[in-house]
C-alpha cells in the first residue's frame, strides 16, 4: 500500500494528484458498456465516504513521511490491521477469532524486526509519526467501508466513485490548507504519474477485487507483505544485500499472515 515518496510538492498535492491520474482514466471506463446494477443511495453513500477516509489517510501520510524518519511512517502507516480488529469489535459487532490477533502479533513482530535498525536512529514520537498513526485509523474505516458494499458492487464500478469522492476530498483539503498545485519539474511529474497508474491504479483494482471475496480483517493483514516484499525486490532489482533482521522479519511476517488465513471466514459475529 504504502510508497515512501519525498517529491518537491506538499504531501497532501502528491495525494491529490496521485488520485487524480487514475480517476480521471477511471471515468473514461463510465462510457463503455456495462452490465452492473445501478447502486443504491445507501451503498453511493458509503462509497463516497469511504473515499473521504482514503483522502484523509493519504493526506496524513504522505505529509507525515516529510516529518519523520521513513521507518517509523512505514511501521506506525501500516498499523491499520489493528484498528480494523478493533472498529469491527466495538462498533461492527464483530469479534476476530484469536487466529487473526495471533497472526496480527506475528507480523508486526516481523516488520519490527525488518525496520529496527532505522528505528533505533529515530526513537522521539512526534507530530510525522502521529500523522502515520492517524493515516492508519482512517485506512482502516476505508476498508470497513469498502467491504460493506464490495459484495454487492463490481469492482470498476466501486472504483470509479470512490476515486472521484477521494480526488474531490484531496482538492478541497489542499485549497483549505492554502497549497500550490504547481509542479516544479518533470522528474516530480514522473513520480507523480508512477504513483498514480502503478500505486494507485494497479495496487488498488487488485485491492478492491479481492475484499470482494475476503474481509478487511484478512486484507488489512495481507497488506503487511509489502515489508517483506520491498527489502526482496530491493535486492533484486537495486542489488541491495538482505540482512538476517529482513530475512527473519520477513518470514515471521509471512508466518504471521498465514496463520490469520488458518481459517476461511475468521470473522464470526457475536454479541460482547
């Protein structure tokens, strides 16, 4: 989910026009022929809130790498899991089997160890890594909010509004916050254009079609791959060595998810 990016534009313009790429070819797709069932106010609602949730996670982060270390962003960013567990125990009624806080434990514990070494430079908590904090909540109320109309709606459909509702959220928050849309430099533009197809695009049609057959408490989870994932490619594609902490980290983050995944539907609903 997350890519650590420092451009030359505030945090929250990189969100935007990260959205804005995507939904813009996004709403080309509403001219082709389509079989999907038009959707209900309710679900519309929710989808448009959703994205408004999405907006403030990537305003949150993508300010919050500006203002503190990259490992503390990346491990307290990707702590939605946890806020998931917790939303859908309190307020959805809906109680994770002990499988998915076992796993949950697992992989934190492995991305703790992946990113220990930076962390130890960077240990004061400040306002970057309370950004990241609350990035995390408002990630987690977008899957809730995603997987309680994913089922019933088909993946462009789902998509299409709510990267509109999130590009329409960033665009007021960056006008509220006084921010210059400008781009200073190709280079900038670049990224911008890779986040928005590669990141956005790609990452979250795959995301998207896939609550449309697990819960978030399973999705949230599998996003803690990247950790693992990112040190692998990393050595493959920019020959960087794998430490023991990454390879260690990286299997018990692995063991971590496979054991939330023990069981198919790990969510049962009980009255506590």
């Amino acid at each position: 989910r997350r890519v650590l990016f420092r451009s030359d534009v505030p945090g929250s313009v990189s969100a935007f026009y990260r959205m804005l790429i995507p939904a813009t070819i996004l709403l080309l797709t509403f001219f082709f022929r389509q079989n999907a069932k038009p959707l209900s106010r309710r679900s519309i609602g929710i989808i448009a809130l959703g994205g408004i949730f999405f907006a403030l996670d990537l305003a949150l982060f993508n300010s919050s790498i500006l203002r503190t270390s990259a490992a503390n962003a990346t491990l307290l960013g990707n702590n939605s899991p946890i806020f998931v567990g917790l939303l859908s125990w309190l307020i959805l009624r809906r109680r994770p089997q002990s499988s998915f806080w076992i796993g949950l434990l697992l992989a934190v514990g492995g991305s703790l160890i992946i990113v220990r070494s930076d962390l130890l430079r960077h240990t004061q908590f400040g306002l970057g890594d309370a950004m990241s904090v609350g990035a995390a909540l408002f990630f987690a109320m977008y899957l809730l909010a995603t997987e309680e109309v994913r089922t019933t709606t088909g993946t462009l459909q789902f998509l299409r509004l709510a990267m509109l509702s999130t590009t329409v959220a960033l665009l007021l928050i960056n006008i509220a916050l006084g921010n210059s849309f400008r781009v200073a430099n190709t280079r900038t533009w670049a990224a911008l254009i890779g986040l928005g197809l590669i990141s956005q695009l790609g990452g979250y049609m795959a995301l998207t079609y896939a609550m449309g057959h697990l819960p978030a408490t399973i999705t949230s989870i599998s996003l803690l791959t990247q950790g693992p994932l990112t040190a692998l490619l990393a050595a493959v594609l920019l020959h960087e060595a794998l430490s023991i902490a990454q390879i260690s980290g990286g299997l018990l983050v692995l063991v971590g998810i496979g054991v939330a995944h023990r069981q198919r539907h790990p969510e049962e609903e009980a009255n506590v």
